[in-house]
C-alpha cells in the first residue's frame, strides 16, 4: 500500500509515466545490457527484445500495478504478481537482481521525462517499484521453498529420448532424467524453461508447457518453430530445437512452475485452445487420464485443418479414454474430420455453439485475439469472468484482463 505522502504525487504523475512508459522501458533495457551484458546469458531472452515483447511486458506491468495502488489500494493485484513470479522462479532469478533493475529503471524514468521528475516524484515512483519487487521477492521465495531449491538449483539435465513430429511445425520432445534425484512432479498445466547454448555460446531460456502427466522417469514438451513476419528474426530457440536437437542429446530444463493449473473443485471442465495453444490442454488431459477422472470434459479446440493440430493423436487418445468427455473442432479450412469427435465446424470458434454446464470452469491458451474474443463471448453468454483462466505464452504478463 502506498504511503500517505507518495499516493497523490503517484496519482498525479501516473498519465504521464503510463503515456511514455514504454519509451521508458526501451531505454532501460538498452542502459540495463549495457552495464550488464551477462544478463543476456541466460536471463533475458533476446528473441522477446527482438521483438519488443519484453520492453510491453515490463511497461504494462509497471503500469498496471501502479494504477492498482491509486485505484484499489486495499488490494494488490495478486494474478498479475503470481504469473510472473511463477515466470521468475523458472528462470531462477535472485532477490538481489531487483536491485539491479530498480537502479537502471529509474535511470530510465528520469532519462525519459527529464525535469518532470522532481526529488518528490523519484521517490514516489521508488516506493511503486519496491512494493511490487518485494511482492515479487516474497512470493518467488515461497515457490523455492515449495520445491525445495534455490535459484541456482532449479535447473536439472535430461537425455533426450524421443522426439516426435507432430506437424510441419510442431516436434514434441519426450526427456528423460539423467541422474538419480527424485523428479518432483509437475501440476497439470504447467510449464518448464528450457535453457540451451545458442551457436554463438549464449545461453537462452524460453518457457514450454508439460504436455503430459509425469511417470517420474520422463517429461514432455512440444515446440512450434517460430517464423519471423514483419522484418522479425525466426525464433532462434525454437529453430535449434527443431534441426539440430536429436534422440540422445542433452537438454537442460527447470523444474515445473505456472499458476494456471488444473482446478480440483469437482466443477465440469471446459478447455479452449487455438494451435499451439492446447500444449497446457494436452498436459491437463492427460492428468486427468492418470487420475481416472470422471469430471465432465468438454474440449474446444480452434486450428487451420486436421493437419495443423499439434498433439492430435494423443489429445483425441485421451479423451476418448474419459469417461465424460467431449471434443469439439473449428478449423478454417472446412468442417471435416477423421477424428471420432462429436462435432467439427468451419470458420472461428464460438464456444456458445456447443451445450456446456452453467457451473463450468474454462482454460484458455492460444494467441492473444484468440482468447479476448472467446472470453468476450463466454462472459456475454452470462459466464463469471472469475471462472475463466488463461495461459499467455511469452512474456506478456501484464495481460491481467483480455476483455
């Protein structure tokens, strides 16, 4: 909670910092490699600074959680802080990196605006920054202890034991452990990093959803190549994977973090993707399998055509394997299937086309237009917005409301 004398200079300063604030971002992250070009070195993915996603994440975050302060300052906005501590923890940031960051952001700040921040601003916008940082601090603490590890120790080595193609674009990568530790076993719906050396000896993390329940020996994850448009490079991490990455090789990950998991209040299920989207889908199947569950599922699941679906073989597998369960499909490209499913339609998904329980809870995953239009049409439908979750891939955590 802000103090007494820094929420009016807050308040008042806000438009302005909210209107540069990702002017803001784009000077620090330039002044923050500058100084420390080790954060590159598997930190900071620089495929997201490619892109400018990270400089959005960052800026609509900052954002975000200051006009939360000014506006409901008798809560935080605890979904925004768990996904990225939960993103924090895969990447095994320390306490002490907050330093680092606080001491070139508001270099940046002051860089940016110039003499519109006064000793009495600066100070306002430190305590924004030091509310949300030992918010963060706090809570990725929690998620160490949870997992008994320390930053330096969520990373673990598995030997590549299969490696599937899924599609023209999708490989699932199945790994197995190396050494003898226990493997502590993930929640459904959650994602490892995956850190790897680029040819040019860099390390560089990215995050990929567990797309099948742990057996203690292995862990899954699929990855969908990433092709640059617009003048953008092609993923680089995605593309090692994919052509160089073979059965035998060793592979890097973090132990299992994510906060949109798998409800177990016993209410039906409903899960919502697009793409490479049903990666978390797939993972929570599949838990469900194992657990003999006999929840009512419905699958919706949105893609160009039958042969785009990544995971199609072992998602139909697995609902059909459910006792109480139901697949629905929408694919562009015409409205057939050689699927046992209960229905394929043509165009975009409208999940208000198929029978689905009012007391229902929805998972989201799939690219960001995907979901804000399918929760806009769940909750004019008369769906609780607080019954629907959703996974967002990259770093676009500030994404605390898709309506």
């Amino acid at each position: 909670m802000l103090s007494d004398k820094s929420r009016p200079v807050v308040t008042a300063t806000l438009p302005v910092v909210a209107d540069r604030i990702g002017e803001i971002a784009q000077r620090f992250y330039r002044h923050l490699f500058a100084e420390h070009p080790e954060l590159l070195d598997g930190v900071f993915n620089r495929g997201n600074q490619a892109h400018g996603r990270q400089q959005q994440a960052l800026a609509g975050s900052v954002a975000a959680f200051a006009t939360t302060l000014v506006e409901t300052p008798e809560r935080v906005p605890e979904q925004l802080l768990r996904r990225i501590a939960h993103k924090h923890a895969s990447l095994g940031i320390r306490p002490d990196q907050y330093q680092v960051v606080h001491d070139h952001l508001m270099w940046a700040i002051g860089d940016v605006l110039g003499d519109a921040v006064t000793p009495e601003t600066a100070a306002a916008w430190d305590e924004v920054y030091w509310l949300m940082a030992n918010a963060l601090i706090n809570q990725e603490r929690g998620l160490y202890s949870a997992r008994g590890v320390r930053p330096e120790t969520v990373w673990r080595d598995w030997r590549v034991e299969r490696k599937i193609k899924e599609t023209d674009e999708v490989v699932t990568f199945v790994v197995k452990r190396i050494d003898d530790r226990l493997v502590k076993a993930s929640l459904p719906g959650q994602y490892v990093t995956v850190r790897m050396r680029m040819p040019d000896g860099t390390l560089q993390p990215r995050q990929y959803s567990l797309t099948r329940a742990d057996d203690g020996e292995h862990r899954q994850f699929s990855v969908k190549r990433v092709r640059g448009e617009g003048g953008d490079p092609d993923g680089e991490m995605s593309a090692l994977l994919h052509d160089h990455i073979e059965v035998g090789d060793v592979l890097t990950l973090s132990l299992p973090y994510g906060d949109v998991v798998l409800d177990d209040a016993g209410r039906p299920v409903v899960f919502a993707s697009a793409g490479i989207g049903v990666s978390p889908m797939a993972g929570m199947l599949s838990h469900l399998v194992a657990a003999e569950s006999g929840l009512l599922i419905t699958v919706l699941h949105a893609d160009t055509d039958e042969a785009s679906f990544p995971l199609r073989r072992q998602v139909v597998n697995d609902v059909l394997a459910l006792r109480n369960a139901r697949m629905f499909l929408w694919y562009e490209k015409g409205a057939s299937s050689l699927e046992p499913v209960d229905a394929v339609f043509e165009g975009l998904m409208d999940p208000t086309a198929v029978d689905i329980p009012g007391d229902a809870l929805y998972y989201l995953c799939g690219p960001l237009p995907f979901m804000q239009a399918v929760r806009s049409r769940l909750i004019d439908s008369g769906v609780a917005p607080h019954d629907i979750q959703y996974e967002v891939f990259g770093p676009d955590l500030w994404q605390a409301d898709l309506a």
